[in-house]
DNA sequence: GTCTATAGCCGGATAGAC
DNA sequence: GTCTATCCGGCTATAGAC
C-alpha cells in the first residue's frame, strides 16, 4: 500500500521535478532519474510528456481543490478568510504543489490542452468564497448588489495571482498578507457596523448599481 | 533608425517567442529564426539563452514600469485607479508583453537570476499606487492605519496576479474587473461619505491598529 | 509493467571564414 | 557583426527482451 507503483510514482515524480525545474527544465529523463524508472516507462504510461503534463495538472488541481473547499466552508468573518488563505498558502508552498501549478499555468497559456484542468480547480476554489461573500452580504444594503460569484471568482483570481508571485517578485507575508489582513478588518467593520444603512450611502449605493451590477455579458 | 541591428532584432524576437511558444519552447534556433539571423549571432551578443532572457526580463519590466508610472500618476479615486488598470491591461495583452511576463514569472521561480528586473519593474508599478492610497486616505480615518507601501504592494501584486492568469483561468472582464469596479465604487463611497469618522467605526478601528499596522518586520 | 538499446531529431555552444 | 559548418550531448519516442 506504501508502495507506489511505477505509474504512480513517474506523476508524483512529476510534480517534484515541475517544482524544481520548471517547464523549462522538465524531460521525460529528468522524471524517469527523480522516479527511480526507466526512461522508456515514462513514454510506456502516458505516451508523450505533454500528456503527462495534462495529468499532472489534473492531479495538483485535485488537490487544491478537495482541501480549499472543505477549509474555507467554515469561516465566519473576511479576517477569518484571509486567516485561513494565509494557512493554506503556507502549506502549498512547503509541499511544492504552488510551485507546479505556476509552472502549469505558464505551460497552460501555451497548450489549450492544460486548461481545462486548471480552470475547473479554480472553479472549485472560488465556489466555497462566493458562499461566504453570500452569506457575510445577506441582510446588509450590499445584498442584491454586489454578485457574489464574479466577485468571488476576482477574489479568488487575485489571491491565486498573489499566491504565484510570492517568493518571485514580492514576499506574501510582508507585503500582501500584512495589508490583506487590515483591508479584511476594515471591512468587517463596515459589514457590521450597520453604517452602510445609513441615508448617505444608500443613495449612493443605487450608483453603484446603476453601472456595475447590471451585466450586459 | 528603423533598421535595426542584429543584436535589437533577436531581442525583439525573444519577447514574441516568449509569448508565443513559452519559456518550453523557447531556443536560440528558434529565436534565431524569428529575428531572421544565424543561430551563432544569438550566443555572440548574448552569450547564452540564460542571459539572453534575463536581458529579455529587463526589457520587459522596463516597458511596463515608465508606462504604468506616467498612467497611474493622475486617478483620483479607486474607481479611476480600476479604469485606468483595465486599459493598461488591454494594452498589455495586445502586445504581448504581458503573455511574455507570465513566462519569466515561472522562469524566475526557477532561476533566480532573473528576479531582480521583474522584482524593480513590480516595485516602480507599487509606487503609484502608494502615492494614491497615501492621498486618497489623506484627511479620513484611515490615515495612520493603513500602511501605503505594503498595501501598495499587495494591490499591485493581486492585479498583476490576475492579469496574468486572464485567458489561462478566468477572463478577467467577466469574472474580476466587473466584480473590481464595483468594489471600487463602494470603497470611494466608503471614503467620501464621511461614514468613517463616525463614533462606532472609529472606536472599531483601534483594533485595525492593534493588530495590523505595527509590523515587527 | 518494466527493462535495455537504439534511432533520429533538436539543442547549446564554438571555430573559423568573410 | 554576421555568416556557415560542426561537435556533442540531451531529448522524444519506439522496438524488442524479460
């Protein structure tokens, strides 16, 4: 049971070497040395590495996905979802699985193929935000304007963007976190203070609604 | 002048393979081809493909950090700041430049090398925007709570995050822009209204401070 | 399912002519 | 600065043994 098959062992050997060495740098030897197989095995199970790409891609995205759905159905407040966010980011990045899907999502804006694996994982991350946008939203002057599902899938997308830069081009804790974190308060104040009752903003609110909310697709 | 040297050519032609056949593809052969030079003129300007692409990467963030500093100088409030992202973003798919980025995003996640031209392009994107947080807050409540810099930087970072997933995993004007705009709108309202200054929020707002905006870096 | 061996192409990089 | 020619190593993929 501990012991994976060559199969197995060729995909997860997979994400280790798209962790390290990127798309650039990813062979169908490179994988075979890192599994511990023979070179022709690779080929044998998944005909090309490309195809080999596309199941990897269906794999990170599996695992992204199982885990942010049942982690963030029980948050309660914005700071509660970006204290959750922040935990999740930190355990993606310790077991590398950040790492392969920023080289899947290069890889992905090339081959049509790898999307739609990626899409349908994000898909899945951003159901259980537009849950919570609902929720936090319902009895305030926000409900009704605000769409919770493009607005979660721009939360989501941004954060996963956030999440693909860190250790690249800025460093998520000092930078983004730090900021997400207060901009989370922030708006929890607001969502229960009730001053978004008050006679001013709702008039202006119907703005709001005026341009925004009505989507002509 | 509008003929350009061999050198300039291969590394226009860089940034069009970048985008179009991504950093796997990529090859001094094929760049070769594309810039309509012999393969060996590739290594004598460059070197090596390495150090072409980082050279590539300067280029790339050179082009967007002088256009998005001039653009992002004059919005006065957030929905401005989301109408003018929009168009530079449009811009940047047209060219390509963007379709290039994503690809030395994830070569840099590999090469480290290549992460100090992406890093001071995304840091003279953030600076605008610091400026504008900084006048924007200037006179309300916020002042003093809100760190500009790093809130600079984690906006910059979460819309460059998702300019670079639009088109891979989401669109970006179905899903987030939309969803932007409007969260824009409601954060101007928010800092216009004057709600902030009331007795309730303000009291609130000490613990924004307390646990947010003192950073023991 | 897994291996060894091999075909044949493509890649980085250099030498040397112009 | 630019070219042609070339070396050699790595890459994809297949054939055939076990």
């Amino acid at each position: 049971m501990a012991d994976h098959a060559g199969r197995d062992r060729v995909l997860e050997a997979t994400m280790t070497v798209l962790a390290r060495d990127g798309i650039h740098g990813i062979s169908g030897r490179v994988i075979a040395a890192e599994a511990d197989v023979s070179q022709a095995l690779v080929f044998y199970h998944y005909g090309s590495v490309t195809d080999l790409l596309a199941t990897a891609a269906r794999t990170a995205s599996a695992r992204r996905a199982s885990t942010y759905q049942q982690r963030l159905a029980s948050v309660g407040t914005l700071s509660d979802l970006v204290a959750e966010a922040r935990q999740l980011h930190r355990e993606e990045v310790v077991n590398g699985n950040l790492a392969a899907v920023r080289q899947l999502v290069a890889a992905a804006a090339i081959d049509h193929h790898l999307r739609p694996s990626l899409q349908a994982s994000f898909d899945q991350l951003a159901a259980p935000v537009a849950d919570r946008i609902r929720e936090l939203t319902a009895g305030t002057a926000l409900e009704g304007i605000l769409d919770p599902t493009p607005l979660a899938r721009g939360v989501a997308g941004s954060f996963l963007g956030l999440q693909l830069l860190d250790g690249v081009v800025l460093d998520i804790e000092d930078d983004a976190l730090l900021s997400l974190e207060q901009l989370a308060r922030l708006g929890d104040i607001v969502l229960s203070a009730g001053v978004l009752e008050s006679a001013v903003v709702r008039r202006r609110l119907q703005q709001v609604t005026g341009t925004g909310a009505d989507r002509p697709r």
